[in-house]
C-alpha cells in the first residue's frame, strides 16, 4: 500500500490532497500510467510531466525511481524562488 499526495494544482486538478492505492507499478513513472489510466483527472494532472516534481519517502527523485519498500509517493509542480 502506497501512500500518494497531491499538492498545489495537481491536487486541485484530481480534488483529492491524498490517497493509498495498492499498485504493481515498478516506477514513479509506471504508477503515474496507472493513475493517467484511472480517470480523466487523473490524466490531465499527469499530462506534462516537465510540469511536475515527485519525492519518494521525501527525498526528491525522477520519475524513474524505483517503488519498491516506498511507503510514500507525492507529486507537485517545481518550487519557484522569491
């Protein structure tokens, strides 16, 4: 069981702040195809993944990262400076 967390326009877009999922995805990257493959809100939040960050367990990482043993997965868009 996985935890995912949404936040910022990726939250708003599928209007949840989190979820568990069970998930066979091997990859950051194989998760987000079945999220895309749930529902339309799902895929139009994943649609440009340059638009999007992910941290696994709280370290940021790419979307070719590795799923096994991760207890938590969350997606945002890039922090901008100020």
């Amino acid at each position: 069981m996985i935890e995912i967390l949404y936040f910022a326009w990726v939250r708003e877009r599928i209007g949840l702040p989190k979820e568990r999922l069970e998930t066979s995805a091997a990859t950051v990257a194989d998760l987000v195809e079945e999220l895309k493959a749930r529902e339309e809100r799902y895929a139009a939040a994943f649609a440009d993944l340059t638009a999007l960050r992910v941290a696994v367990d709280q370290e940021l990482t790419e979307f070719d990262a590795p799923l096994d043993g991760v207890r938590e997965v969350a997606f945002f868009p890039p922090m901008t400076g100020g």
